[in-house]
C-alpha cells in the first residue's frame, strides 16, 4: 500500500510538472544586423517591464523560456546598434520564432569594443580565453600595410611567437603540435606563413577568434596546450562589395555579394571570396636590398571562398574550402615549403517547438611540407583525413546544457634524418571518436560550467576519459575570481630537431610503436601524450573605461613523446643488449609549465592602450636529463598604443612594442670526422672519408640575446558616400632596426637575423 502512496504521488508531481511546462511559453529567434544579415552576437533581448531576458550567443541566437501567457513587448539593443521592439502574444504551449534586426545607428558611440566585453565577462566564465575581432586586429601597426590575425596573437597574453622570421606560436608552455587551430570546425594543421607576420586567414572573412590558452571545455579535444577556435562569416547577403589592397609585401582582394538577396523572409544565399599573394621575394631586391644577402625570399598565396545559404527561421548551410601554400629558399642555408588544401560544409538547424539548436560539420584537408638543408637530408611530412561533428545545445534561460559526437580519421606519412644520420620514418592511419557534455549554469553571483569528453584513440584502442571545469565567482559587479581546470590527451606529435638553433621544420607523427617500454623505471602503459591543467585569477573592471586580468596557471605534461635526438643504433636484434635512448626512434618525456600573465586594457574617446606581461618556466624531463625547451621565454611583454586623430576622426597612429627574454639553444663545443661504420667490420675506417660530426654542448645550455622590435603605423581614409572608403597606410616594422637572430647554420657559421627595418605604404579600397 505505502509503495502505491509513494509512486502515485510521484506521478501525480509529474503531472503537475507538463501541466505546468504546458502552461507556459517560449521565445526564441536569431538577432541579425539588418545591413549586411549578419548575427550579432551579445545583444542583449529580454521582455519590457519584465525580469526575463538573455545575451545572444556566438550565433545570436536567444530563447527566452517558461514565459506566461499574455501580451508583451519584446526588445533588443546592442552597442552601435538602434533599439529594437514588437507586441508579442503569447498562448499556452507556444513555441513562437521572431528574428530581429538591428540598424546600426546613426551617432557614434565610443568604447563599444570594451563594453561588450565587460557584458560577455559578467554573463560567462570564460577563463583564459581572449576573444579576437577583425576590429581588433586592425588597431595594431600593419606589417607592410597589411593587418594580420598572426601580428595580433602575438600581443595575447601566454603566446610567444619564435620570430618575424619561420614564426611558430607556443602557448603557456606548450608546442605548436599541442594547439589546435580550427576553421569552422576544421583543423588547421599549419596556420601561419614562414614569414611570421602572416597568417593564412583574410582578415576580411573572419567574424571572430576564440583564443583558449588552457583550461578550455569539453567541446574542444585532441590538442593538450590550447585551442584558436576560428569563425568566418558569410558573403553579404544584402548588396555586392568588396576590398582591393596592395602594398610591398602582398595585395589581396575579397568579393562578397547575394546569389538570393534577402529581404529578411525569405530563403538566401550569398558568396564570398578572398585572395591574396605575396611578392616579397621581388620586391625586397628593389625596396630593401640592405635585408640580407638572401633578400626576403618568401612567396605564399592564400584562396578561400564560402557559399551560404540561410533560412528565414534562421536554420543555415554552409559549404567552403581553401588552398594555401608557402615557399622559403634562403641560399646556400635551407629550402622549406609546404601545401595545404581543403572544403567542408557546416549546417545549424533549428528543430520546431523547440529551444535546441543542432550544428553538423564534415570536413576533408590535405597538408604536405618538406625542407631541404645544406646537408642535402630532407626532412619530409605529410597529413591527409577528414573528421566530422555533430552539436546540440539546450537553452534554457541564461543556462546552457550542449553536447555532441565527433569523429576523426587521417594518416601521416613522415620522414626524418637526425644528426647522427640516422633516419627516422613513418606511415600511420589515425581513427578517433569522441563524446562531450558542457554545462552552463549561472546565478546572481556564480557560474558554473562542468563537463566531460571522453576520447576514444581507435588505432591505438584507448579510452580517454577527460573531466574539465571553469567557473567564476562575481564577488561584486567589477571584481570577478575565476578558475578552470582539466584533463586533456593527443595522439597527434611533432618530430623536430631540438639541435637546430631556430625551428622551422614541424613533422606530423601519430601513435608511434618505437617507444621504450620504461621511463625513469616505471612502464610506460600508454603511447598517448596527456596534460593537465590548473588555472586560477582575477579579474576587475577599473572604472567604465578600463580593464586588468591576471591569471596564474600550471600545467602537468604527464606524458610525452618526442623524437629520439640521441638515436645512434638501429633497432634490431644486432644491437640489443644497447639500452632503448640510443636505438628507439622515440623517447617518452614529462615536464611543466608554469607561472602567470597579466592584461591591462583602457579605452576612453580616441585613446586605446593594451599591455600584456609574461613570466612563465618549461621545464622537459626525458630518460636521464631535465632541460628547457627551445620555446622557454622566461619574461615577454607587449605594449599597444593607438591614437584616432582629426576633426572628423578619420586617421590613426599605432605603436607596438615587443620584448622576449632569450630562448634556449643547445651550444657547439666542437668537431670531428664522423664514420658511420655502415659496412660493419669491414668498413675501410682508414681510407675512408667520413662525414663532419659534431660535438654538442648540454640540451639548451645557452642562450640567445633578448628580442626587442618596435612597429609603427598610420592610416588615414577618406570616406565617399555611405559604403566606399579609400585607405592608405604607412608603416615602418622594426624600427630601430634591431638585429634579432632567426637562423644560425652551426657549421658554417652562416647567420640569418629577423627582418630589418622595413618602411612601407599600402593602398586599399572598400566598396
């Protein structure tokens, strides 16, 4: 009888719960930017006279859940934009889609970058991520008169670039193989130009960049440093235009326009495509012979295009693709360059009578690099899959609940001769699975976001189980503490020369079989690399106009596989009483990084200023020696200063100063004739000529001399009409022409320094 009381109860609170659910309704739709189409996201949509509201998400989308029936008016602002309101009736069980749009306004209204970002640091947790917007990217000095996503990353808080020059990004500690550079939800296996000022993405097609430098979700897997999340966005769906520049360094073009023009209820499409090419190589020769005897060798050509097509419930299909290339020929020194290819397609679709929103991605690329040095040993790699998604995240209110399924597959073809002329080679087929599950819950004073990823590594038939949580507690409306943790695995790894003073060759290896069966007296069970992270700060909002955020992290690389520098026997029954660090092609590692960074921001009328200082230490650990990466930069600071002048403001002067302590490299203390027995016993070792072998100091004993360099820019346009405008930019990189290292040839002593100084003047039209 008491079992029936208990389950007819229950029931009956079931039933009170629908009655409830069904007595209510829901609002929801996408907020867009009625001149162009596009989503604006952060805009704040809520019910007037009423406490219910939300933000718009990334998508702009917003739902506004368990209203009451009635009649109300519903509204929209954003920064920049005129308010927005419609009457809205609402019965019992509705599910009502209304999309709004937004027109710019028609006074100018300053600080709008740092606003909307004061609204994202009170409405999400977001820790140690730094959200990027083209706006953003086009305050710094231009490079050759070129604004670039790779000039900005180096000004972010826990990067450090390796140069002007075959520039690689490493983050918080970690290596360029550990971060994960994604394009619409494809993975980006090489994202920056051998001259380190490019990036291979158009300016003009990015929407924005999410920059996690650790501690990033569950959505994100498959890297164990950080994540660049990469958005572009769509061709105009409203009217034709475009952008035309040419400077000294390159000159691109980006067409944009409608193949259905919307008129905001109906069915659209709309295109859009960027190319760009450099001609540095040519014209260095003529505009700065004084470079180097090399010149500035550098050619790469970047194609992207999109076609969109959307909804007028706003449900979307995506299709894009893209081909980028690299060449680098320094004279008598190295010969590196590399092919990257690839199209994908990504849907959003909207279920009716529901909250939920569904995303979809599938994606194929293909990336192939080889470099050719002095000693006439290529070094070879190559990278080719697809991998696919699929997404679903529940709104309800200003809580969030998201999860999802992805699959990847590639293969990796690499070759490799090390010092001792020893070849290292690989051919592998990578499968991998993955499930995730995100929580945002938020409160007056907390938020919360827990969730898990597990990883499956099919090829190599391990589960990886991956716990991540972030969170922020709003002690007062300026002063936030937050924090966010992880556990995070990748079966993707690099193979490069920890011997060369300056990297530039990054070889692809997945799951490799040659690793020794101990580490420092403890077996090795795994053949993935695995980290941990460990982040804690504060931020706090200084007043209206300004902004610091410092953040302490550490991270726990348990795991890690390199290439065996020390290889000098190969793996066979001949040689096996030879201990495993001297015949494995790969070595087993661990290490640390840790320490803190802290961002100031300021924005007030005509005056920005960012600052961003480092300290971090790396420390690596293989089977018998602890040592410091080739990346451990112990101080880095930047400084960005820009200026809007005139009556009408339409100029602006930018600085940037950058300054890194030195990195590591590993010294020469001499050499000798190197013989490598190859005919065993009856190797002519008298007559024979061998090859020049060389005596290393300790790993990364040394170090370089600081790098310094300062940037200057001027731009000023001239507005005709509402949708033309012609800019011109000047600019000088490297100022006071500070000689920084970028390669040294430890045989023949040849020395190649960072770029000169460099004057330049481009031109561009919008239109």
């Amino acid at each position: 009888m008491i079992f029936y009381k208990k389950w007819g109860i229950t029931a009956l609170l079931c039933l009170f719960t629908v009655v409830a659910i069904a007595q209510t309704a829901e609002l929801r739709g996408f907020v867009y930017n009625e001149e162009n189409g596009e989503p604006i996201p952060l805009a704040n949509v809520f019910l007037k006279g009423t406490t219910t509201g939300v933000t718009t998400d990334f998508n702009g989308f917003y739902a506004l859940s368990k209203i009451k029936p009635g009649s109300y008016v519903l509204m929209a602002t954003s920064i920049g934009f005129d308010s927005f309101k419609v009457d809205i009736k609402l019965q019992s069980g509705d599910v009502l889609t209304q999309n709004i749009y937004l027109k710019p306004a028609d006074y100018e209204l300053q600080e709008v970058e740092i606003n909307e970002e004061r609204t994202a640091r009170q409405t999400e947790a977001k820790v140690s991520v730094i959200k990027v917007t083209p706006d953003k990217i086009k305050r710094i000095p231009t490079v050759g008169g070129t604004a670039d996503l790779a000039q900005y990353f180096q000004i972010l808080p826990g990067v450090v670039f390796s140069g002007d020059q075959g520039g690689q990004m490493y983050v918080r500690g970690g290596s360029p193989i550990q971060n994960k550079v994604i394009l619409d939800g494809m993975t980006i296996y090489n994202p920056f130009h051998s001259i380190g000022l490019f990036s291979v993405f158009d300016v003009d097609i990015i929407r924005s960049v999410d920059v996690y430098t650790g501690g990033y979700p569950a959505e994100y897997g498959g890297r164990i440093s950080a994540v660049m999340d990469i958005k572009t966005r769509d061709g105009n769906r409203k009217r034709t235009a475009g952008h035309v520049e040419a400077g000294p360094f390159a000159s691109k073009v980006l067409l944009e326009g409608p193949l259905v023009k919307s008129n905001n209820n109906n069915v659209s499409s709309s295109i859009i495509f960027s190319a760009r090419s450099s001609y540095l190589k040519k014209t260095a020769p003529v505009l700065y012979p004084y470079a180097d005897s090399n010149g500035l060798p550098y050619l790469f050509n970047d194609f992207y295009s999109k076609w969109s097509v959307q909804t007028p419930k706003g449900s979307k299909l995506d299709v894009f693709g893209f081909s980028f290339n690299d060449n680098v020929n320094f004279k008598n020194t190295t010969n590196y360059k590399w092919n990257a290819n690839g199209a994908g397609t990504k849907m959003m679709f909207l279920p009716p009578q529901s909250s939920t929103v569904v995303e979809a991605h599938f994606d194929w690329s293909d990336y192939r690099m080889v470099q050719t040095e002095q000693d006439a040993a290529p070094r070879s790699s190559s990278i080719s899959g697809f991998e696919g998604g699929l997404d679903f995240s529940y709104y309800n209110g200003n809580n969030l609940f998201k999860y999802g399924a992805q699959f990847i597959g590639f293969s990796t073809d690499f070759q490799y001769t090390n010092s001792a002329n020893r070849t290292v080679s690989q051919t592998a087929y990578t499968t991998e699975l993955a499930g995730y599950m995100h929580f945002k819950y938020k409160s007056n004073r907390l938020i919360l976001e827990p969730g898990l990823r597990l990883h499956y590594f099919a090829s190599l038939s391990e589960l990886s189980p991956e716990p991540r949580l972030m969170g922020k507690v709003l002690v007062t409306d300026r002063f936030r503490f937050k924090f966010a943790s992880g556990l995070y695995a990748q079966n993707l790894l690099s193979a490069r020369s920890d011997r060369d003073v300056v990297n530039l060759f990054y070889g692809f290896l997945s799951g490799p079989d040659d690793l020794p069966n101990t580490f420092r007296g403890q077996d090795v069970k795994t053949r993935l690399q695995k980290a941990g992270h460990l982040i804690g700060g504060f931020e706090l909002d200084l007043g209206d106009n300004s902004y610091i955020n410092v953040e302490g992290f550490y991270k726990r690389f348990r795991q890690l596989t390199n290439i065996n520098r020390n290889k000098l026997f190969d793996n066979t029954d001949e040689y096996a009483s030879v201990e495993d660090y001297y015949k494995s092609d790969y070595v087993v590692e661990k290490g640390d990084a840790y320490g803190g960074d802290i961002t100031y921001e300021y924005e007030k009328n005509r005056l920005y200023i960012w600052l961003v200082y480092n300290l971090t230490w790396v420390v690596r650990q293989d089977e018998k020696i602890t040592y410091h990466p080739h990346w451990d930069r112990r101080h880095n600071a930047n400084f960005l200063v820009t200026y809007t002048m005139g009556k009408n403001k339409n100029s602006e002067a930018s600085a940037r100063w950058n300054f890194g302590s030195g990195f590591p490299f590993t010294q020469t203390q001499g050499f000798y004739e190197q013989l490598d027995f190859s005919n065993g016993a009856n190797t002519d070792y008298i007559n024979s000529n061998g090859n020049l072998g060389i005596l290393y100091g300790n790993l990364n004993g040394g170090r370089l001399s600081s790098y310094h360099r300062l940037d200057l820019s001027y731009k000023w346009w001239k507005e005709f009409g509402k949708y033309k405008k012609l800019e011109i930019t000047t600019s000088v990189t490297n100022a006071y022409n500070r000689k920084n290292v970028f390669y040294f040839d430890r045989v023949t002593h040849a020395r190649v320094n960072q770029l000169p100084i460099l004057p330049s003047l481009s031109v561009g039209f919008y239109f």
